[in-house]
C-alpha cells in the first residue's frame, strides 16, 4: 500500500525513513533542519555528496520517531525521470537487506516537476522489490515484503498521488511480464497464455477469444501449426481486445512471440544455454503485461488488440523438418530451413490474421527473435525495425522515457532478397549477414502496408543492462514501452 501524507516526515513512526538527497550545493539545495544535521559530517568527511547509488544509514534514536534514517544519492540529472528510478530500485535493495516493512520517504526537490520524480522513484522502488522463489522452500529469514510506504513529499497535488497510480500500474505489469518468464517451460505452456487472457476477460473489459488447435487448423495457420507440429502440447492462438467508447479510435495491434520452450526443434540447439529458452516468450508475457496495464487504464482514445501466438518448439517423429514447405495463414509458401528460426513463423500467422481481422491503423510486434541482434546491440538496447518513421519515432519516445532504449536497423530489398526462396514465395533464414534484419524482412512479408514496429528482445528480455531495478533474470521488458506508448497516442 502507498499512500501520501500531508504531515511533516519527522512524524513518521516506521521502520525506515528514506531520504533522497540530490548532489547539489547546499546552496541549491537544503533538508529539514533536522535531517540536514545528519548530512553534515559525512559531506564533511566526503563519505555522501548525493552522487547516484550512494547511501548511508543512521539511527536516530530519541530525535526521531522512526527506528532507521536511510540517506540515498540521486545524482545530479533531477530531470532525468531514470535518476528517481533507479534511485528506488537502490531503495529497495537496501531495504531487503534491512527487513524494513514500513517505509517513510522524505521527498523535496526544488524546481522539478514532483509528480514525475514520484512517479519515477516509486516504479523504481517496486520493481526493484520483485522477487521471484515460487518454486523455492520458503527462507527461514526471507525478508519480508514491504507493507506500506507513505511518501511525505514536500507538495502533493492531484498530480503526486497520480503519478504514484500510473507506477504502481507500471510496475505491477514489468512484474506480471517477469512472473510469467520466470515460470519454467513446464509450468507455463500455451494454454497458460490462455488461461491468463481468459481471467483477463473475467475481471475486465477486454474480449478475449482463443484459437485453440482445430481452428488454427481451420484457418490454415501453417506457420504456428508447423512449429507446434513436434509438441505434445497443442498450440493457442490468444487473443485479447480492448475497445475505447470513442466511434473512430484508432486500432493498434500488439504481437508477442509466446514460444513457451524452444529447443531448436531437428535444427536442435546445443544443450549449454538451452534452458534459457524458456524465456522465449517474453515477447508474449510483454503483450500480456501491456494488455493487463490498459484493462486497468481503459484509455479513451484508442482501441488494443493483443495476440500472442503461443507453442513451443520440440523435435520428435512427427516435427517439421529442414526442407519441409509451409502455408502460412496469408497464403505466403515458406521453405523452413531451420527449425530453430520458428519465432517468425508464429508471429507470421499472428500478425497476418491480425491485419486482416481487425484492420488495425498501425502495429508492434516483440520478440526474442535472434542471437544476432546481441551480436549487434549485446544487452543495453532492443532492436527496432520498422517501415514507419512516425510509429518508430513514438515507440522510440516510449521506449526511452520507460528506460528501455531501442536502437534502430534499416530493413530494405536487398534485404528481402536473402530470404527468396527457389521452391517457396520465401525460406525462413537469410544466409550470412544481417540476421536480424533479415527475420524482420520475414515478418515484413506480413503485415501489408500497416505501418509496423518490431522489436526484437532477444538481448533485453534477460540479462538487460543491470540496474537497481532490474533483475538478472527476465526484465519484463516491452510491458512498461507498450502501456507508455498508449498513454501517450495522440
Ligand atoms: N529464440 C531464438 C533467438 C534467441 C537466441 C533469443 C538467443 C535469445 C537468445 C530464435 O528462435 C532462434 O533460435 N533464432 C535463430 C535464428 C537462426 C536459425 C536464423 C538464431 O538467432 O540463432
Ligand atoms: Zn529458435
Ligand atoms: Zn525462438
């Protein structure tokens, strides 16, 4: 629970008070007397200046009615909303280490837009709580959870509470993302997906509709049913619609690759690594997370459509072979030529069967589509290609305000020449060079003229760039990007 308090934070009665402190001069910037008088002899001492990531604790004692004073550092960019974040996920670490359950934060800033900083500070703080031991023996000493946090900022508007509403959503969805990554291939399957859509209806106003194997069958989806084809687990196509009261509202499309497990299939991967590819559908788990953040907004201006094709990738007797010619749901022929580029075949049938059901006005599709693009970007950015410089340019926006930062890569013919196939329209690999362009000139083959982004995750989804509150495992990227990009859609 977060709640704001109008009172002055040398009331707080909890377990810790945090103070942000920024590295300014004491001329710029000044605490409560009372707290400034902790600051002294460290500044003093050059142990504290407010630089980021630097903390110290103090006990108050009788000064005090709180148990702990925690003093943070939040650098010098206060108009940076990354500073506020990951000053909270530094927040956060340190008060697992000290078991805090009630929090207190002192939060005076002069001269920046509170509400942003609280906002951003608070997103930083819950993600950097999360924590992931469902299949573990509950610790005897685990820390505990944090039960209340109260900030005492120095002026809370209408716009400081809301602020805290939209990170509380924010972090909520990262957290469903990462949860559902986190899940071994065996606990979280397609029908999974579809559980979770089908609970998403139950409790909001969203449709969901699921295209279980037969339909899939009936609607001539080659692309999911040839890589579900080695599974003992049938596919799903889940869809999920959000529609705003608004008559003409624009419809945007999301499509998240939902591999559950990909081995390889007969183009098997080798066996150092592989289980990391149960985080193959963190592209799928990102559509889920954003679909849930919009069921809590319900934006008035724009209409959501989410599909997440979901299977996984397995070798057996009956699997898809290298050579094997498919059909995918747009017509297009696809000589697959390696199993293990499944992730566009899934992602074919979904973006193809979304373009021509709900005709949306522009799309985003994530997935961790390939190796290459960790070649090309290693694990600080995702790889973003598109045909549309405008819907690039709000992804972008999105994706840099959230601090997931895109970097972009051309797509072209020369390109799309690399995936010509002779005895299909198209293969499913492009030879040497530019493999991520490449699987995105695949998909390009799907999506007609739609104005279109895809990001490939592949190097973002786990092992992101480590900060405060990201943790090593699935990041939850994408879900925070996609609920950003509709906030902002004009
Ligand atoms: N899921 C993988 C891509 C991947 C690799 C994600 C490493 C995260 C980390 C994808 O299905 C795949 O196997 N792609 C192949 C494509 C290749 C066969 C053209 C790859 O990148 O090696
Ligand atoms: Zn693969
Ligand atoms: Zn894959």
């Amino acid at each position: 629970m977060i709640v704001v308090s109008k009172k002055n934070s040398s009331t707080f009665t909890g377990d810790v008070l945090v103070v942000p402190v920024p590295k300014l001069d004491e001329s710029e910037f000044k605490l409560e007397p009372l707290l400034q008088g902790y600051l002294d002899l460290p500044m003093q001492n050059d142990d504290f200046s407010g630089k980021d990531g630097e903390t110290f604790l103090a006990y108050p004692g009788d000064t005090l009615a709180c148990s702990r004073l925690f003093f943070v550092g939040v650098g010098k960019d206060l108009d940076e909303r990354e500073s506020f974040r990951l000053c909270g996920g530094v927040v956060a670490k340190a008060i697992r280490k000290i078991k805090g359950k009630t929090i207190g934060i002192d939060f005076r800033f002069k001269d920046i837009d509170l509400a942003i900083a609280g906002e951003a500070f608070t997103e930083g703080l819950l993600l950097g709580s999360y924590n992931f031991n469902r299949h573990k023996k509950p610790e005897k000493d685990a820390p505990p959870e944090i039960k209340k946090i109260t900030f005492f900022p120095d002026a809370d508007g209408p716009g400081f509470r809301k602020g805290i509403k939209r990170a509380e959503i924010a972090a909520e969805i990262g957290a469903l993302a990462r949860d559902m990554a986190n899940e071994p291939g065996n606990y979280w399957t397609a029908a999974d997906f579809a559980h979770f859509a089908r609970d998403l209806s139950a409790n909001y106003p969203i449709k969901s509709t699921i295209l279980a194997k037969k339909k899939c069958q009936n609607l001539k989806m080659g692309g999911l049913l040839a890589v579900n084809q080695g599974s003992a687990d049938e596919p799903r196509m889940v869809i999920m619609e959000y529609r705003c009261k608004k008559k003409k509202a624009p419809t945007l499309l999301l499509v998240g690759k939902g591999l559950t497990f990909d081995s390889g299939g007969i183009s098997l991967k080798p066996g150092a690594g592989m289980a990391d590819m149960k985080y193959d559908m963190c592209g799928g788990a990102a559509v889920m997370g954003a679909m849930l953040g919009i069921a809590k907004e319900q934006p008035k201006n724009i209409n959501v459509i989410g599909i997440v094709p979901a299977t996984d990738n397995m070798p057996s007797g009956s699997a898809v072979k290298p050579g094997d010619v498919i059909t995918c749901y747009n017509g297009k022929t696809v000589e697959i030529l390696n199993t293990d580029a499944e992730g566009r075949l899934i992602l074919a049938d979904a973006l193809s069967y979304g373009v021509d059901k709900y005709k949306p006005d522009a799309i985003v599709d994530l997935a961790t589509l390939t190796g290459a693009v960790i070649v090309g970007l290693g694990h600080h950015n995702t790889g973003l290609l598109s045909n549309d410089d405008d819907l690039t340019d709000k992804v972008t926006k999105a994706g840099a305000k959230c601090g997931e930062p895109t970097w972009r890569l051309p797509l072209g013919k020369e390109y799309s020449k690399q995936i010509k196939s002779k005895v299909a329209d198209i293969k499913n690999i492009g030879g040497k060079g530019g493999g991520t362009i490449t699987a995105a000139a695949f998909l390009e083959e799907f999506v007609d003229e739609t104005p279109w982004v895809h990001l490939d995750i592949a190097g973002t989804a786990w092992g992101f760039t480590e900060k405060s509150y990201i943790p090593k495992g699935p990041s939850g990227t994408g879900a925070r990007t996609l609920l950003e990009l509709i906030r902002a859609w004009k």
